[in-house]
C-alpha cells in the first residue's frame, strides 16, 4: 500500500504531516512524534492532501 500525505492541526494552534498508509496510522505516527513535546495533534483534524489541495496550499503560504 502507497503512503499518502495527511496534514493535521494541534490543540495548541498550528498545524503539521505525516506521510502513511491510513489515516488511523497517520494519527498514531503524530501522536508518537509530539508526545515527549507535550503537543496534542487534533485526531479529528486529519485530512489527506489529495481531495484538500487548496487549503494545504492555504496553509503553506503561512511559510512565505
């Protein structure tokens, strides 16, 4: 099975991806990553990229 990206946002504000194969996977990788950080990724958040282009392209223009 392909990975896929899926971007998210935290309880705290701001918002990240994860590269995998499911949302359900996606969801544990996040909160594995940010766990001894003490962020709360949003687990009702998830979106895929494919199908939500235009609001990741949203928000990777908070980057310029």
């Amino acid at each position: 099975m392909l990975k896929q990206e899926y971007f998210y946002y935290f309880e705290e504000g701001g918002w990240n991806s994860e590269y995998a194969t499911s949302v359900k996977q996606a969801r544990k990788q996040a909160q594995e990553r940010w766990a001894h950080l003490d962020i709360t990724p949003r687990l009702d958040s998830f979106k895929p990229f494919k199908g939500n282009e235009e609001e990741y392209k949203s928000l990777m223009n908070l980057f310029h």
